[in-house]
C-alpha cells in the first residue's frame, strides 16, 4: 500500500535537490561584488538607529493570527462552492453551520478589541 506513494517521495525528493542546486548554482555562478554601502541594513532608505530587534505590540500578532485564521475559512469555503449543487440540502447546511462559527469567533475578537487600530 506505501508503494503508491514511492512517486510523489520520488517527485518530492528530486524538487528539493533542483531548488538546492538552483540556489548554489546561483551563489557560485552569480555575481558579488560586496562594498560597504551594499552590506549595510536598508530600511525604507533610513539609516537604522537602535537595535534590530526590538519588542513589538502583541497586536500586530493578534491581527496577523485572524488574518491567517479567515484566510484559511476561504480556503475551506472554495472547494464548497465548486461542489454545493451535488451536496444539496446537507451540503448547504454544513456551511452554514461552519460560516456561523467563523461568525462567532469573528465577533468575539470584534468584540475584544482585537480589531482596533491605535
């Protein structure tokens, strides 16, 4: 039964090794020509004052955890729509059902703030 999957370990195998050679061929093939002004951090034309790493806000997170988590509903919400006539009643249920719990847990974080911009 593993041996249906021998192709796609094959397929997965000779990928990796194509983009590992593609960027070694590129790092010994390219050109590089290293200056100062080129090796120092470039941050929208600034030059960079304090440390780079810094403590952020835990709301810059929080919106980049919701973005992902309603990006992912589209995701489930695609294949859905290509198929609800052949799912019918049930089908249309389902998604309802799972629209309203993204809707709950939309407003909750509506409701906790965590939609608000400062």
């Amino acid at each position: 039964m593993l041996w249906q999957y021998v192709p796609i370990a094959i397929m997965l195998v000779l990928s990796m090794g194509l983009a590992a050679l593609i960027v070694a061929l590129g790092h010994l093939v390219g050109p590089s020509r290293p200056t100062h002004r080129k090796m120092i951090p470039y941050e929208s034309g600034m030059v960079p004052i304090g440390p780079g790493m810094r403590r952020q806000p835990i709301r810059f997170y929080r919106i980049a955890m919701l973005f992902l988590l309603f990006d992912i509903e589209v995701v489930f919400l695609l294949p859905w729509a290509v198929v609800s006539r052949k799912l019918g009643l049930f089908g249309f249920i389902e998604a309802l059902i799972f629209i309203a719990i993204l809707l709950v847990g939309y407003l909750y974080a509506w409701k906790g703030g965590a939609l608000e911009w400062e």
